[in-house]
C-alpha cells in the first residue's frame, strides 16, 4: 500500500507546481507530504517556489492600478521608426 504512495523528486516538484496553482488531487497532496518526511531538497524547493509566488502576486497587484501609456511624443517617434522600417 505504502509504495503506491512514494514518488520520485521529478513528481514531487511536478506536484508542487500543481499545488501552486490549485490543480493538485488531495492524493497528490499526501503523497508530495510523505516525500517531504525523506527528501528536505523538495521541501526547499516548494517552500521557496511559495515564496516565489507570493512575491510575484504582490508585485503583479500593485502594478495593476499602475496606467502605461506612451506620450504623444513617444507615440510619433515610434511611428516614424516603424514608417523607415517599412520603407
């Protein structure tokens, strides 16, 4: 019974990344959680890829409210650079 429920480092990160975006079964979960008890390397890693995520999804929400336009300046000196690409 207990084989079926070790898996390698490759499935472990694999199941980590799943986990990261709500994908992973409630198995994966318990199995990903047993491998944590023999292999602190994967450990590192999804605590790190957590990390990662929380960071990357603060940065993505405080740049929502930020507007990036070009000024109608930049606008005109990019359309003559792409008028002499054309040519």
């Amino acid at each position: 019974m207990f084989k079926s429920l070790k898996i390698t480092c490759d499935q472990a990160t694999t199941i980590c990344d799943k986990n990261q975006y709500g994908e992973a079964t409630l198995l994966e979960k318990l199995k990903l959680n047993i491998h944590f008890i023999r292999c602190k390397i994967c450990f590192k890693y999804t605590k790190q890829n957590m990390t990662l995520t929380k960071i990357y999804k603060g940065h993505a929400n405080s740049c929502k409210d930020l507007k990036h336009c070009l000024s109608d300046e930049d606008k005109v000196a990019l359309k003559q650079e792409l008028d002499k690409i054309k040519a």
